[in-house]
C-alpha cells in the first residue's frame, strides 16, 4: 500500500485563528490560543498519522512588522513556512483587510505548491459579505483555492482534511508514526504557563515575558516541575507576583490544573519570577530561550 506524507504549513496575520486551526485539525491542544495576539511566538509542528499517510502541520506567529529582535525572530519562523511546505494554508477572517499585508501576501503567490486561502470565523458574518470577501481574495490570489471555515466550531474542517489528504505527495513518514508533535515536554509546560500570563496581566507585561523550565523530573504518575517566569523590568516583576503573592499563585494554580489534563499525571509545579533586562532585544537571550534569528 502507498504511504502519503507532507508538510502543510498554516501562514497568516496575528489573531486569525491558525493556532485554533491547528489545534482543531490535530484533536490536541498544541499551540496556546488567547484573544491577543502575538500569542505564538514559535513554529510549532503536529504530527497527525493514519496507516496510509503522515499531516505535519505547522503553525507560526502571525506576520508582522517586527519591532524588536523577539519579533524579528517571530517573523524568520513566518518566512521559512514558504520554503519547505508541501500544502500551504493560508489564514484571513471575515474582519481582516484583505490588502493588510501585502509584502508576505507576494511571497505566497510566487509558491508552486498547492495553496488554500481559509476565511476563518465565518460564523460571525452573512453571506452577503462573505461573498464580497471571496471576491476580493479571488483577485489578490487567484492561484488559491479558496474555503470559508469557522476553525472554533470546526466548520469545513472536514472538507479541508479531505482537500489536504487529496494533495499529499507520495511519501514515507518524515517522523515516527507514534509521535504527534517535535516540541519536547518542557516547551508544552512553558507555553500553558506563557498562555495563563497573557490571559490574566493586560497591556504590555504579558509581551515582555518569556518562560524557562529549569527542572523537569518526571515519574510514574506525577511530575515535578520548577519553572522561571522572566521579566524586563523590576516593576513588572511586582506585577506579575501581585499583593501578597496572589497574581503569581493564581497562574500557577490555573497552570498546574492544566498540566495535570495535558500530561494526565498529578504535577507539583513551582514557580518564581527573575529579572532579565531587555532580553527581547538580546540575540544571545534569544537563542537560549530557543528563538532563531537571521
């Protein structure tokens, strides 16, 4: 029997919906999903298998004008999702300007792979404008195969599956069939906890936040992790600890619960917050915390 497999990459502007996307698409929860954007700041990869074939999705930051080396970094895993994709998915929705960012839009249309241009959260438009929008995509990507989807309620997704498992290139599987990601545990740990902070600070203390996992000990049924939250400034550190410790306590507890459902084990979480001044802006910082830079 033939084996099928290939890399389908998920492009788009921040808050579009990739990371419900992928998530969706893969049964798993993968990428951290808020209502802010800039919340993926990796290239992430899923590994979906059935007997006769291999989906590796990948999702990545949304595109953007980079400020700052982090989102320089953010925008290098943007860019190399054009270069080895099999299937690209490219992401809008019924808000976005179809004209928003024209730069990497010309760099999708010089791609000779087949590319599906996916009008997300159709649930919260008509039809009427829906079918302005498809006209609009129709003339500023012509090549693209165009479906409207509601990644939250999972709406065509299945008729995408069906789409992307037709294209496919005839190959052997590119990873294990038993492995569904190539992030290792402790990048899933910092991401939920990455994820809590974005949900409950506002303004800009979430964006100047990375984590760092400095122990994982893991046994039969239960875990023991101590992570470090890193901040900019000495003011945010207060922040994000809060009177009386509470602010930090309540991430970690939020944190903790989801741990245990996603590694099904009973997880002892330990949580401090340091000081690491400017290390958005620090290649050396960058490349510890596992970002790639030009």
């Amino acid at each position: 029997m033939s084996h099928k497999a290939g890399f389908v990459n998920i492009v788009g502007n921040p808050n579009v919906g990739k990371s419900t996307l992928i998530n969706a698409l893969m049964g798993e929860r993968l990428s951290v999903v808020t209502f802010k954007a800039q919340t993926t700041r990796h290239r992430i990869m899923g590994i979906y298998n059935e007997d006769d074939f291999q989906i590796v999705f990948s999702d990545t930051p949304g595109v953007l004008q980079p400020n700052y080396k982090l989102q320089e970094s953010m925008l290098t895993f943007s860019k190399s999702a054009l270069v080895d994709a099999d299937i690209l998915l490219y992401v809008t929705d019924v808000v976005e300007v179809p004209d928003k960012n024209n730069d990497f839009v010309e760099k999708v249309e010089q791609l000779k792979v087949p590319i599906f241009l996916l009008i997300n959260k159709v649930d919260l438009s008509d039809q009427e404008k829906l079918g302005d929008l498809v006209d609009k995509w129709k003339t500023i990507m012509p090549q693209a195969e165009i479906i409207p989807i509601s990644a939250a309620q999972k709406f065509n997704l299945d008729y995408l599956m069906k789409r992307i498992k037709s294209l496919l290139p005839e190959a052997s599987p590119y990873f294990g069939k038993d492995q569904w990601t190539d992030k290792p545990a402790r990048f899933f740990v910092t991401e939920i906890i990455r994820g809590k902070i974005l949900l409950y600070y506002s303004e800009e203390v979430p964006y100047s936040v990375e984590v760092a996992v400095e122990e994982f000990k893991e046994e039969d049924y239960k875990i023991f992790i101590r992570a470090v939250i890193y901040v900019e400034r000495e003011s945010q550190k207060g922040i994000i600890i809060g009177k009386g410790g509470l602010a930090l306590k309540k991430v970690a507890t939020e944190s903790r619960h989801e741990l245990e459902h996603f590694f099904n084990k009973k997880i002892f979480l330990e949580t401090y917050v340091k000081v690491d001044k400017d290390w958005r802006s620090s290649d050396k910082e960058l490349h510890n915390f596992g970002y790639e830079l030009d």
